[in-house]
C-alpha cells in the first residue's frame, strides 16, 4: 500500500479516492467548474442510470493486483466475482479505491455508501462485520532470492535462522505468524506494500518477504525494476497456506441483509473456474514468469 491521501472532490461522484493512480474517474474529478457535467459523464459511463439509481451496493478495497485494481479488467480477479454474485441477483457494484485502513473504516462507518470492504483473509479488523462466504483462494507464501532461498518445515524455523522476513503495514497473514511476530520470534521487517518488500529483497536488506503468489507473479511482471530482475527472484516451494478471501459486511441490518443478498449470488458461480480464467488471460497481457512459461511454445 502506497497511494497518496489527496483532498477528495465530493462534488463529484468518483470511485477512485485516497489514491494517486491513473484512473477514469479522475477526468471527471478535475472538472470542478462542470461539476454537474461531470458528475452526469462520470455515472453515466460507469453505470446505466437506472442502476444507480436502483440496486446498486458500494464496496471499498485497495489497489493490490491482480485481486483487486482500478487499472484491471473487470476491477481484478476479486472484483470480477463480486460483480458477477451480485449481478446474479439484479445488483450493480461500484468500488471504491483506497489505503487499506480507510477502505475497512469507511464500510464501518458506512462512508459514501459503503456496505463492505475486501479482500479480507478475516473480517476481525474492526469489530462487529461478517464474513461472506468465501470468494475464492490464493497460496500465501515467501517471495525470495534464486541465490540465497530459505529453508523451513514450521514457522518456528523462521525464528531459529533468525531471517528477516518482510510484511506489509496494516496487512494480516495467518494467526500463528502474526502471533509469533508478536511477540519477537519471528523478526519482521514492515514495508509501505509489496513491490517495496521485492525491492529490498533484491537489495539483501531482508531475507524474504510474505506475499501472495499471484500477487508476486503481478509485480514481477509489470514493475519496471522487478522485471529487470525476473530471474533472481522467486516464489519458496513451501506456502505458508492457501488463504480464503472473503468480503467483510458491517453487522448492521443492512449488511445482513447484503451479506445474504451476495452470498446467494456468490452460490450460483463456479469460484474455481472463474479465478483460473482470469490468472490466465492475465497471463496473456503482463506475461508468465520464465519458469512457468510453457517449454512447447
């Protein structure tokens, strides 16, 4: 997580905020002297009107491809199911794009309309929201160097070496690393998001970093300087888990209601198939890591 707290225009109905990403709405933000113009240009090329004025639920999120992004297809591989679940119940979605804290704040104080954040691995960030069912699953693991990979059977080993590991402000993992982090065992080192952890992985400032594996493949991929790195990095061969995603709903009447609303769209959806099918034209456009590249091509 890197995006700048920039003053949000309330004016104008974007979905972009707290962010400095390139995105469509920011057209529209700008156009401050227009304001009626733009707010009408801005919907209207979102969402049909009537939708807007109908069924339509807000959601908030942070930029972390290929889950969730303002600059993907579809909003991401997370926001593709989401959008489909509701849709198979008459819903429109708009997400709204911000730093991590205030994307979980806003569903709890239910700013500009927002009923839910994801992708949580739980919903214990603040008290009172309910988890949706899951919205699908990703290998949580360590992201490392070809010429120095660490070894490990227990997180307790992690401890042992002494290895500097690499994690993210505000982000969760699973309960048992986070315990020992704690309370000293494992010695992590926070960074401001993923891509700056790969950077200094490369530099030798820590030994590893804890990421998700398509999230490693997305960066590794289209940063400019991992990229220029791509073979001296790689994903270890032991996951720490295969962490579930979920959508976290405020435990209000109205989040209960939209929790069941989802969750019954959510049900009519192959969860699997849809995820694979997205990685894998996301394959296509950002291209596959070296070793995973297909040897018969």
């Amino acid at each position: 997580m890197n995006p700048i707290d920039q003053p949000i225009d309330r004016g104008v109905d974007v979905l972009l905020t707290g962010t400095d990403t390139p995105f469509r709405g920011e057209t529209c933000r700008g156009l401050a002297v227009l304001r009626l113009f733009a707010l009408i240009g801005c919907v209207a090329s979102f969402w049909p009107y009537d939708a807007v004025a109908g069924k339509t639920v807000v959601l908030s999120t942070l930029e972390w491809p290929p889950f969730a992004s303002s600059r993907l297809h579809d909003f991401g591989a997370t926001g593709r199911i989401i959008t489909e679940a509701f849709a198979a119940r008459g819903y429109e979605v708009r997400f709204s794009f911000n730093p991590w804290p205030v994307s979980v704040d806003m569903a709890r104080t239910g700013a500009d309309h927002v009923v839910a954040y994801f992708p949580g691995y739980h919903c214990r960030h603040r008290e009172n929201f309910l988890e949706s069912d899951p919205v699908g699953s990703s290998p949580l693991g360590f992201a490392e160097r070809v010429d120095a990979p660490i070894s490990w059977r227990t997180l307790d080993d992690l401890g042992e070496q002494q290895l500097k590991i690499g994690t993210v402000f505000g982000y969760t993992n699973t309960e048992e690393f986070d315990r020992r982090v704690g309370i000293g065992w494992i010695r992590a080192i926070p960074s401001e998001n993923d891509a700056d952890n790969l950077r200094r992985l490369l530099r030798g400032r820590i030994d590893a970093a804890v990421i998700d594996k398509h999230v490693f493949r997305y960066l590794v991929a289209t940063e400019e300087r991992l990229a220029q790195a791509v073979d001296e990095l790689q994903f270890n061969d032991h996951p720490i888990t295969e962490a579930r995603f979920y959508v976290c709903f405020y435990g209000d009447a109205e989040g209960v209601s939209m929790r069941d609303v989802f969750n019954a769209g959510l049900a009519t959806l192959d969860i699997d198939k849809r995820l694979a099918e997205y990685m894998n034209n996301l394959a296509v456009d950002v291209r596959t890591l070296p070793n995973e590249r297909d040897p018969n091509r």
